[in-house]
C-alpha cells in the first residue's frame, strides 16, 4: 500500500469510528427522518420531460448535534492525533493546522456517505484540496436549446473529449431526499421547471484563488461551454441550472446556482446526434481556447489593435439575437450590431459596406440550402434597414411579423458563421503578435475582403487562409 493509500484508509477507519460513536450514543445525536421526492411516470418528448412525483418516507438516520461534542471526542483520541500529524507532513503545515483540518474532515463527510470507497474518494478530494490548493469540481449543469437523438432512449449520452457529457435527463435526476423538517429546497425550483432539454456533466479542476467567488472559475467554464454549444449550431442555449455535489458545497460552502434568465423559451433549438460526437468533441477543444478572457481584453498594447475587443463585442451582441424576449426587431438589431462590430470601422456608407463585407467572407461558409453572395447581402440591407428604424423608435408591423421571423433567422445565423470565421482567423496573428497592417488583426481582415472583391489574386488568397485556418465553416 502506497502512503497515500494508507492515509485515505487511516482517514476512512477514523470516520467509521465517528460513526459508530454516533449510533451508540457516544457521540450524542438524534434520528431525523427523510422525505423523499419520487418520480412516479416520466416521458421525454421534444426535450420536455413530462413527469408526475410522490412523496414518501425514504428513510431514517442517525445525525450528530454541534460540532464541539464531535471535536471534544476526537481530541481524545490517539488515532486522531496521528493521522493529523501525517496530514500536516503531507500538506506541509503545522501540527495545528493539521488537527484542525482532520476535524474539519470528519465534520463535513456526510453521514450517509455510502460504502468505504465513497468515504475515501470524499477524503482524496479534501486532501487534493489541502495539499495541491486545487478543487475538483463536477457540477451538474442543466440547459435547454439542444433535443439529443440516440439509438437507446434510456441511456442517451454522449462523452465530449475527457472532461464533459452531454446526456437527457433521467427520472433520478428529478428525485431527492431532504430532512423532514426541511420545508425548503432549491430542488423545488428544479422539479416545476419544464424546459430542461439536456444536462452536462462537467470534470474539472481549478487552483484556489481569492481573487472572486470560489466558483468563478468554474463558471467561466461553464460558460466557455455553453457558448461553444452557441456557436455549433444555431441554438438559443440557455443555462437554467448548476447542480454541485455534496462534497463541492460542504467544502467550499457554496450553494446549487439558478439562472432566472432561461425563463425565455429556446428560440432555436437544434439536434444533437451520434454522428456530431467526434465534430463536437474537436469543436470545443478548438474554439474554446479562442474566446477573449479578462486578461486578453485588459492587456496593456494599444486596445484599438487588440482582436479580442471587437470579437468580445460582437458576442455579447450575438447572444443577443438568440433571445426573443424583446421581439424579432431587437434580434435583428442585435445580429445587425454583431456583423457591425466585426465588419466595420466607422467608414461613410455603412450599410453598404456590410453588405458586401459579409457576403465577401460567407460566400466561404458551408450553407445546407443553396445561399448565395448576392442572398446574403440582400438579406443584410434589409436587416440593417429594420435595424435603422428599430433604432429610432419604429416598429415591425404585425403583418410583416412572419417575414421577418424568417429573416432574423438567417441573420442570426450570419452572425454566427461570421464570428466563427473571426475566431478561427486569429490563427493569423503570429507568435510576437504581429499583424498584417498597424492597424490590427481586424482591419487586416476587412482589408482582404475589400481586396478580394475587386483582385482575383487577393480572392484566391483570401480562400486560402480561409481554408487552411478555419476548419468550421457550417
């Protein structure tokens, strides 16, 4: 046995001795029941579950009643004290701190933590923390947007990379247990909600910081995530809900997150099937590294050459689009906003200009429906039109509601491709950050397009970038 096999066990024995001390009355507790939340029926149709639930008895425990009886008994204990002094030696600290953070540990293991492996893996996570001050984090993330096809209904899941699964909602993802006298759960908001398509199931590790919440990285993850899901396909992908496990919030005392926005239905939903696993999969690892961070936008060269400030942008404008809470008119107007933040630098004849900017650089993409150059300006004159009213106050008329529906679906889309394009493209920038022009990574980019309309030289140039560094064009 290695030695760190030996102080889980050692740590795994010390808690079913506090265990055992419970259930005798050594250590003085009480028997709390517990109601659990049953899920009786369940159907999954269109990414809805449909359930029905029942409340019942699940079962009765032994609990302990403050921590000072606990602590007061540990102390006594030779057992303890050894085990304490291993800890110390292996997270490099004091005698002290190691007492400390054993009785911290038998304070916070669940009393129905189940079988001597679950102990020991609860215990590898606190010592991970402790020695290496990292947290492994797997929380359960809920979202609508995405309907999963698989050949097996029951069990339809698909693994992305190492680290994130995708599957539907099972009947035990909606059941619980909870102290009786408990009259109160952030499940409650969970069981009534009715819009959860699919849940991710997300590994990851992240250094303890005091910079922020405790899971601000994690959530920045979650939301890198989420936003590659965004830009695979055209989907309104909302997060509803982040479920941690027992062990992530006794750790770190932090609750379940409920995201009220996603009260908005999934404008755009699109279907996740077997034959998308190994694109997904290499989509995420790509194009998550390309997103702009809080470092890359605050770094100190000259902001106006910065590609990331634009792209930043132009995001937070096409996520935007993705919602109809505020009408087709604002959808368009932000997708407008998007392609404006990446087309244009505050030339004379705007409107013009993204016109054939976009249908320069998307005549690249790969539509499933025959899309010209000359469809997709059209479309943005109108778009850019509509945008210009909604701007000053004008409305779309309710006669003009369905063409109009049909129109901010495409330019949506447009956005879409065109900040994929964008992203993809910083591959351009070369290891010493150099550009093309002084001007930076996006007038470089603008200046191609301008160039290829007019050059066949620069066009053939232009599809050649295009096809050696962007390797999503859909």
């Amino acid at each position: 046995m290695n030695e760190t096999d030996e102080l889980l066990s050692k740590l795994a024995n010390l808690w079913k001795k506090v265990r055992a001390a419970i259930q005798v009355g050594t250590i003085e507790s009480e028997i709390v029941s517990y109601k659990k939340f049953e899920v009786t029926e369940f159907d999954y149709k269109d990414g809805v579950p449909a359930r029905s639930r029942d409340l019942r008895l699940d079962r009765t425990d032994l609990t302990f009643d403050g921590m000072d009886q606990l602590s007061a008994w540990l102390k006594q204990r030779e057992d303890y004290r050894e085990v304490s002094r291993d800890v110390s030696i292996r997270c490099k600290t004091d005698e002290d701190r190691g007492l400390s953070l054993v009785d911290q540990l038998m304070h916070n293991i669940p009393i129905d933590c189940e079988g001597k492996e679950g102990i020991k893996e609860y215990i590898a996570r606190f010592l991970r923390l402790w020695e290496e001050l990292v947290v492994d984090w797997a929380p359960k993330v809920w979202i609508e947007g995405i309907l999963l096809e698989c050949d097996d209904p029951q069990n339809c899941r698909f693994a992305i990379g190492d680290e994130l699964v995708i599957r539907k909602p099972l009947p035990s993802d909606f059941e619980y247990a909870v102290p009786d006298y408990d009259r109160s759960s952030d499940h409650d908001i969970l069981l009534n909600y009715q819009g959860s398509d699919a849940i991710l199931e997300l590994s990851y590790a992240s250094k303890v910081s005091d910079k922020g919440p405790m899971d601000a990285q994690v959530m920045n993850e979650v939301d890198n995530l989420i936003n590659c899901l965004r830009l695979f396909k055209l989907g309104s992908i909302n997060l509803f809900y982040i479920e941690y496990d027992q062990l992530t919030k006794n750790l770190l005392l932090i609750g379940n997150r409920v995201d009220r926005t996603a009260a908005a239905k999934s404008l755009y939903k699109y279907v996740l099937g077997k034959e998308d696993k190994d694109r997904l999969t290499d989509f995420v690892k790509q194009v998550k590294a390309l997103f702009p961070t809080t470092e890359s936008l605050s770094e100190a060269e000259n902001k106006k050459r910065n590609p990331d400030r634009p792209l930043h942008i132009a995001l937070q404008r096409y996520y935007d689009s993705l919602s109809d809470m505020e009408g087709v008119d604002h959808q368009i107007s932000s997708a407008v906003t998007c392609l404006e933040a990446l087309y244009l630098t505050g030339e004379a004849e705007l409107s013009y200009r993204l016109q054939l900017r976009v249908a320069g650089l998307l005549r690249f993409a790969r539509f499933d429906d025959p899309t010209t150059p000359s469809d997709i300006r059209e479309d943005v004159k109108i778009a850019y039109g509509i945008r210009s009213s909604f701007a000053h106050g004008s409305f779309i008329e309710e006669k003009n509601l369905k063409k109009s529906s049909d129109l901010a679906r495409k330019v949506v889309d447009y956005a879409r491709r065109s900040l994929l394009l964008f992203l993809q493209l910083k591959r351009l920038i070369d290891e010493d950050k150099k550009y093309l022009s002084d001007d930076g990574l996006k007038t470089d980019i603008i200046n191609m397009i301008d160039d290829s309309l007019v050059d066949l030289s620069a066009y053939d140039n232009l599809e050649n970038l295009v096809r050696t560094h962007c390797h999503f064009l859909e």
